[in-house]
C-alpha cells in the first residue's frame, strides 16, 4: 500500500537551495514546471520537497532526513572528490546499530545523514 515518502524541508532561497541539491550533490529538478516558494528534487529513487520559509534561521533547524544507500563508500568519496562539506561530527564511521553513515548540511542546516546496513 505505502510506496515511496518524500520528505519536505524548509528552505530559505530557492536558487541557492537549486544550485546545492542540483549542482553540488547531483541531484535534478523534478517537474515541468516552476511553482512559487516550492522545489522538487530527485536522485536515483529519491525526491526530497522543499518549501519557501525565509525566516528560517539555520541555526534553529532541525529537519533532518536519512536516505539509504548501498555503495556509501563511492557516495563519500564523490562528495570529498567535489569539495561538499562533510558535517563535523558526520564523517564515515560505522554505527553501534549495524549501519555505516556520514552526514552533511545543506545551506539552511537541514541535516542528511547516509547509511547503509552493514
């Protein structure tokens, strides 16, 4: 019955939030057309949504997403090889649950967290 969840993040600008998803992680727009205040963006078998919240204050963010990923070690090493931030506390390292992960914040501090089962 359930098939696919798309989570839904705040953003503050949408050009730059575009230009990050877009050009730095590899992700592509979805959808034809362009709609207000709104930002759909699909990788592979994943689409994240954002929506225009330009009071948003970076530091008080907490949105947070995790995608599943089954070659994080070649996922890692393309962000390192394109200069993408790696959260401080977030590099690769293998999780007490079984999962090894690393985690990034895009412009407006939402948290992306990748893990693969071990």
């Amino acid at each position: 019955m359930l098939t696919a969840i798309n989570p839904k993040l705040p953003m503050r600008d949408k050009a730059k939030t575009r230009e990050y998803y877009v050009n730095k992680l590899g992700f592509q727009e979805l959808g034809s057309a362009d709609f207000d205040g709104y930002l759909m963006v699909q990788k592979d078998h994943i689409q994240i949504h954002f929506f225009e919240f330009k009071e948003l204050d970076p530091k008080e963010n907490y949105g947070q997403v995790y995608i599943r990923t089954d070659d994080i070690h070649k996922l890692y090493q393309s962000l390192l090889d394109n200069n993408i931030s790696i959260h401080p506390a977030g590099n690769l390292q293998v999780k007490p649950w079984g999962q090894k992960e690393f985690s990034l914040l895009d412009p407006d501090h939402n948290l992306l967290t990748f893990g693969q089962s071990l």
